[in-house]
C-alpha cells in the first residue's frame, strides 16, 4: 500500500512539473514584415516642356502649266525647336497608354541654290511644329519606354530670292499636315515629375504652292516642296495624378 501511494505521489509531481516547463519555454520572436516595395504610377494628366534640335529636308520643283516638272534640287538645314506638351497616359500593369498634344516654336531654315537658274535661290523655313499623338510603352517602375504616332502640322515660309543681293522677289506661307512617329524614354525621378529624350520623324509630303506674284524662276509655273522633318528634344514633364487608378504595391 505504501508503494501504491509513493507511486501516485510521483505521477503527480511528473503532471505538474510538465506545464512548468512549458511554462518556462522563450517564446519564438514573430519574423518582421517584409519591406514594401513603391510601385512608380504612371496614370494621369501631365504638362511639360521641351527643347532640342530639329533639321528639315526639303526638296523643291518647278511644276509648269504644260510639260514635264522641273527638278530644283534638294536641301538640308537644322535649327532650334522649342515648346511644350500636354497629355493624359493610364497605366495597366506594366503597359503604359497615352494621348498627347506637342506644340514647338522652330527656327529651321533652308537655303539652296537654283539648279535651273543660279541666279536665284530658294529658301524654306519651318517656323512651328505640331504633334498630335497616342503612345504605347512598357514600364519598368520608374523608368518608361514608349513609341508613339499620329498627326503632324508644320507651318512654313517659302522664298526665292536673288543670289546675288539676296533681295526677296516672291513670297508664300503654308500650313502643312502630315503624319509622324516616335520613340522615347522617361524617367521618373519624383512621384510627380519625369525627365526624358525624345526622337520624332514628320512624313510631311508633298505639296504645290502658289505665290502672289509670277514665279521669277519659271514663268506661271507652281512649286512643288517636299517636306520631312527630324526631331530630338529634351523633356521635362510635371504629372497631376488626376483620374489615376492606384497600383497596389508589390511585397
């Protein structure tokens, strides 16, 4: 009987001393939470500015009442663009969208020599460019590349002068549409603000002119110019975030 109750005893301090040492057990520390990871948001409107180099390739023909066009040679000439821009872009998952309206004051001129007589040169100078595009880009958080493309209006004076005084003989200005595309990349250096480069061809194509007064060159003949202009500008964008659709953020 004494066994028995020396047994019980000892199966009771075991019971007890169990919970005691669970008891006294460190707790394991919960692991801290993962860093979050800011995801750049592209979505909404923007304003901005943009400055750079421009060169406009013309090439200029006499076109008679009858008879074959006369050929008067082609010319190159680069110059100064600057302006401004404003759009709207909306961003899913990496692809970016936009839509964009570009205007630019330009101080492109070009000056050729006549091939059919050198006793007069012909001058045309781009003074502003218009762009009116939709972009498609792929982002990596902060960093966008983008190709863009749509419409283009150029506005231009074309001249004949007289190459020995220089004097202007005739004089006429025209409003030009043509097509463009593009490709740039943006960088997001602040939650509103981007900086970026820019490369732009305008397919301007061809198109007669009349001026007010008898071609000096040709007798009643019109002017037939043809038209394309390169684009590299620096842009500075500042974006207002209205009507963005929040990203949640990658852990």
């Amino acid at each position: 009987m004494k066994k028995v109750c020396v047994s019980i005893v000892g199966l009771a301090l075991l019971g007890m001393a169990g919970p005691v040492s669970a008891a006294d057990m460190a707790v394991k520390a919960a692991p801290p939470p993962l860093p979050v990871m800011a995801i750049y948001n592209w979505s909404g409107f923007y304003i901005g500015a943009n400055g750079g180099w421009g060169q406009s390739h013309n090439c200029w023909d006499f076109v008679p009442v009858a008879g074959a066009i006369i050929p008067n040679g082609c010319s190159d000439q680069s110059g100064g663009v600057f302006g401004g821009q404003i759009g709207y872009r909306w961003q899913a998952n990496q692809f970016v969208f936009g839509l964009e309206a570009q205007g630019d004051w330009a101080d492109i001129n070009s000056t050729h020599l006549s091939i059919f007589n050198p006793a007069f040169t012909t001058q045309v100078k781009v003074d502003g460019i218009g762009l009116f595009t939709g972009q498609i880009g792929y982002a990596w958080n902060a960093a966008l590349l983008y190709v863009k493309g749509g419409a283009a209006v150029t506005s231009n004076r074309f001249d004949i002068l007289t190459t020995a005084c220089c004097a202007t003989l005739a004089s006429a200005s025209s409003t030009r549409w043509g097509g463009t595309i593009g490709v740039g990349f943006e960088y997001g250096f602040a939650p509103s603000w981007s900086v970026g480069a820019e490369y732009d061809h305008l397919f301007m194509g061809n198109a007669n002119n009349s001026f007010s007064v008898a071609n000096p060159v040709v007798a009643g003949a019109a002017n037939r110019i043809s038209q394309d202009v390169d684009m590299v500008t620096l842009r500075l964008n500042y974006r207002f975030g209205w009507g963005a659709t929040p990203i949640a953020a990658r852990y």
